[in-house]
C-alpha cells in the first residue's frame, strides 16, 4: 500500500492574500525609496545600491517578523517598521507634489530631487519622533457636555469617565497604565467605563499592565469586550476586571436610581463575538436590554461606532464607543471612515439617539499616533 504525503491546500483567498501583501508590501517600501533616493539626485555610486539593499532588507525583516505572532519583540519591531514607512509613504506623496511645482517652476536636477530628499527625510524622522510621542504619553482630558432629553434631573450633571483601546501589548506600559488611573481618578467621575480592547495577548500576559485599573475610583466602572479581546480569551479578560471591581455588562445592564429616578447602563459583547467560537459570547443587544425600564435612558457600551444603527432601532439614548482610535496614524482615518460611520467625537443619528466615539487612550500595532491625540474622556451628562 502507498501512501502520499499531505500537501498544505494552496486556497484561491491564500493566494490572492499573498500577492495583496506582497503589492502593498512592495509600494509601502519602493514610494519613499525612489522619493529619497531618485536616481535622478545622482547622489555618489553606492549611495543608491546600498539603500535598495536597507530598504529590501527592511521589508523583508517587516513581513518575516509579522509571522512570528508570540514573539512580543518581534512584534516590537515589525510594529514599528509598518508605522515608519507608511509614515514615509505618506510624506513622499505629499512632496512628490512639491517636486512637480519645482519643475514646472524650472528648478532643475540633481538640485531639485536632492532637495526634495533632504525635506523628506527630516519630514519622516520629525513626524515618526512626535507620533511616537503622541502614542507613548498619557492621553490628554477630553471634556463634553452630552444632553439626553429624557434624562430625570435628578441625574443632571452625572460624570462618566471613558476609557477604551488602552491595547496593552509588546510593548510593557504598565507605568503608563498607572499614569491612565491616576488621570481618570483626578476627574471624580460618578461613573468609569471602559470601551473594550483592553489588550493584545491574553489577561495572564499582560496582567502587570492592566492590573492598575483595579485602583479605578468611582462609584460605577463598567466594562466591555472588543474585537481585540475575541483574538485572545475573551472570557479570560471578563474574569480579570471582575476580580479588578469592574462590572462586565456581557450583554445584560445595571440601572442606576437617584431619587426614585433611573438611568440605565446597558454593555454588549463585540460584533466578532458571534464568530469568535467562545461559548456564549455574542452581541445581543435585546438580551442587554431585557427587564430595563423602558421609561430610563439609556447608555450603551457598544465597542465599535457600526453598532449605532441596532441602538436607534433599540431607542438607545447615548451610545459610548471607541475601535477606531480617531485613524491612529494620519490620513488613515479616511479608510476607516469606509467601515464606521463615525472616526471620532459626538455625532447624532435620531431624534433620541447620539453616539460618542473616542479616539481611545493607547494605540494597535506601531506605536505612533499621528494627528490623532489619544484621549480621556469625561461626559458629562444634561437633562436640557
């Protein structure tokens, strides 16, 4: 009897998933390269071989280390090349149009390219310094006034302090974590949420980072699960912040009574819950809402901003969200525009609806915010 060896299925979406990668991969790397180093600078010979051979090197290096998705200090670096050179692919764009008004203006090479290299570069080392910073400090307060109609007096100025995306991963932030709390416990808020995608590993991984948020201090505190949380345990993080003092509203709700008046508090898993494969874990907002007062307003927790039209039909008076990070890294806010219908701040769908999306507080894969300050939000809400 003959055997044959088993051969790993070459799929039709493998396929085009490799050579979409290998594409974007190639355009990311080649754009800034021909912007830095054009042949038409005519720098000295082995200026330009040597920096093919950087560059190649790079993206190499960029999409080996991608694959190696337990290593936190190959996510480290592969995180940091990915920022740096869409930051440069970026920035090359925007000077290429600087180089075509140069030669229409009859500036000639190798000056014009030369000089548009050195403007380059010191664009891509200043906007990557800053937009590690940007990422790297503790998030500015964001203040806003939300009025809900329906809101009792009795519950008339009420504070929530939101927090969402502090991502905590490769990187070890737990310093930065202490920061966070010690930021969100200065504003006295009456009530803390926090939006989802608490991190990138598993609650047993990053345990130091987040174990800070067990000294949160506020009456009420609130959580939810995001995407992020389904990629590694989602369950696990529940079990955390329930040992932390967090409340995890796993689609259900809390109502809050001030003076025989009620306000509601209602959380539901991420929409890749019902894909996830943990056991009974799913976004459904109905169960959320079961035995609520339909007389209270209503705030949800509801991770990604996409969820809003499910609260309009649900009459959900505010809906707090985060996912989108407000792009992270300009100008990717307008893809992200494509799959949400809001990057970031207070926007309205109904007569009774709103919806506050924040930028959130830390930042997914390259540590590096661009444009797009991380924030501490505090809401305050209004009966009128």
């Amino acid at each position: 009897m003959t055997t044959t060896a088993t051969r790993p299925r070459i799929t039709v979406r493998r396929v085009v998933f490799t050579l979409v990668l290998f594409t974007v991969t190639t355009l990311l790397f080649w754009v800034p390269f021909e912007g830095l180093f054009a042949a038409s600078a005519q720098w000295p010979d082995p200026v330009r071989p040597i920096a093919a051979v950087v560059f190649f090197a790079a993206a190499v290096a960029m999409i080996a280390l991608f694959t190696q998705r337990t290593s936190d200090r190959a996510a480290r670096i592969s995180q940091f090349l990915l920022g740096f050179v869409w930051i440069a692919f970026v920035w090359t764009l925007i000077t290429d149009v600087l180089r075509l008004a140069l030669a229409l203006g009859g500036v000639e090479n190798p000056f014009r390219s030369r000089l548009i290299a050195v403007l380059l570069a010191g664009i891509i080392v200043t906007v990557t310094v800053y937009g590690v910073y940007e990422a790297m400090r503790v998030p500015r307060i964001k203040r806003q006034d939300v009025t809900l109609p329906r809101l009792d007096p009795a519950f008339d100025g009420l504070t929530v302090a939101v927090i969402t995306d502090t991502h905590y991963g490769a990187i070890n932030r737990a310093k930065w974590s202490r920061g966070v709390v010690d930021a969100v416990n200065g504003l006295g808020a009456d009530v803390a949420v926090h939006v989802g995608d608490i991190a990138d590993g598993t609650a047993e991984q990053r345990l130091e980072q987040a174990s800070p948020l067990g000294d949160v201090n506020a009456k009420h505190r609130f959580y939810i699960t995001g995407n992020h949380e389904y990629y590694s345990n989602a369950q696990g993080w529940i079990d955390l912040m329930t040992r932390l003092g967090w409340k995890a509203l796993h689609n259900e709700h809390e109502t809050l009574e001030r003076d025989g008046a009620r306000l509601v508090f209602a959380g539901i898993d991420d929409i890749t819950a019902d894909h996830s494969g943990e056991p009974g874990h799913t976004a459904d907002l109905a169960l959320a809402l079961r035995g609520a007062d339909s007389d209270a307003p209503v705030v949800l927790l509801a991770h990604q901003p996409s969820e809003i039209r499910k609260a309009v039909d649900a009459g959900v008076d505010l809906q707090l969200s985060g996912h989108t990070h407000g792009g992270q890294i300009w100008p990717f806010h307008y893809l992200v525009r494509l799959q949400q219908p809001v990057v970031a701040g207070l926007s309205r769908h109904s007569d009774r609806t709103q919806l506050y999306t924040s930028r959130g507080a830390g930042f997914w894969g390259p540590p590096m915010r661009v444009f797009a300050p991380s924030e501490i939000t505090l809401l305050t809400l209004k009966s009128r």
